[in-house]
C-alpha cells in the first residue's frame, strides 16, 4: 500500500472537512498516480467528491461502519479484515489510500511510500497527517522542486508554494499479520 496527501507546514489536510487548498498541479499529480489503480477512502472523505460519487477510473475501496452504506461500483468495506480480503482479490495491483485523516492514521503502518505534496503555508486545519520527518521508520526519498501554483479553495489570486516530496517506510507492517493479532476498523 501507498499513502497520497497534500498537507500544509503543520502537516494539516483539511478543516471543515474540506481540503486546506486544491492545487492543479497536485490534482493533475493525484490523477496520474492513482488512474487505473485501486484507492481506498472513508466514507466521509468520499462524501467530500464531486456528487458524493467515487473516482472515475480507479477501482474505489470505500470504508465505513455504516452496514447498508453502498455507492455506486465501489466495493465496500466495514472493517480491515474485509479491506485485507477486498486487497487479496486486488493482488498486484498498486493501492493508494487517500482520506481521510482516521484512515490514514490506521493504514500508514503498512504502506510503503507516501507520495506528499507540501504545501509552503499554514492554513487552519482541524484534520492532520503524521508528521512523517518525525516518525520512527518514515524517510524522506525524494525532495521535488519548488513550485508555484494558485489554490482554487481561499483567496482565488494567492500564489501559494509547494513541493512534491516522496516519502519511504523502511518495514511496512504485513495487514494479515497484524490482523491476527485482532483489531478492527473504526470511523469517526
């Protein structure tokens, strides 16, 4: 698994439930890794996209408690032993989780690489992602170049500066492994 966000300074991702800014570079960036892929999101997060709809050209692995919850083609999932079983049937195929913050905060344990664009600002924000120059076990790989770009969320004519930052966990932990031990999914 893969972990794709865009966070502020403060390793801030959103406030209201909405995203802090929404950058057409990074956009393009998260088109171009995740088409084709299999992406896995809460709930809530889906909730956040165009018509509450998933994503056109991804194979959408949603993940909520709510039992009746359906959208669409998506598969659904309420616990991560459901997800480990959803992710077999997917053997081979790169996984991206993309949102929200309770998400990413139980599945960074066993993702490889965080592909992070950071953005140069500190917005208010209420929803986070680890700090991964911090965490035990999480490298910086890749530094991209400093861009600019003007956000479609705030201000419409503020020039906001960021980079595009890979990310690498040295011993991702195994899902099946670590489900034997019990656990379970839980949504805000």
């Amino acid at each position: 698994m893969n972990v794709i966000v865009a966070v502020d300074q403060n390793w801030g991702i959103g406030y209201n439930g909405r995203l802090l800014a929404r950058l057409s570079d990074d956009m393009k960036r998260f088109k171009a890794l995740t088409i084709g892929q299999t992406v896995v999101l809460g709930r809530k997060t889906l909730e956040t996209f165009p018509g509450g709809q998933p994503l056109p050209g991804r194979t959408n692995i949603i993940m909520t408690a709510q039992p009746a919850f359906q959208a669409g083609d998506a598969r659904i999932c309420h616990s991560l032993d459901e997800l480990a079983d959803c992710l077999d049937d997917l053997a081979g195929r790169p996984v991206f989780v993309i949102g929200g913050d309770s998400l990413y905060r139980q599945l960074l344990p066993f993702c490889k690489k965080a592909y992070v664009t950071r953005i140069d600002r500190i917005f208010p924000a209420d929803a986070f992602f680890p700090d991964l120059d911090r965490l035990e076990g999480w490298h910086l790989l890749e530094e991209g170049p400093l861009l600019t770009g003007i956000s479609k969320i705030g201000s419409p004519d503020e020039e906001l500066t960021f980079r595009f930052n890979l990310y690498g966990q040295d011993n991702p932990a195994d899902l099946r492994t670590w489900l034997q031990r019990g656990s379970g999914y839980h949504e805000d």
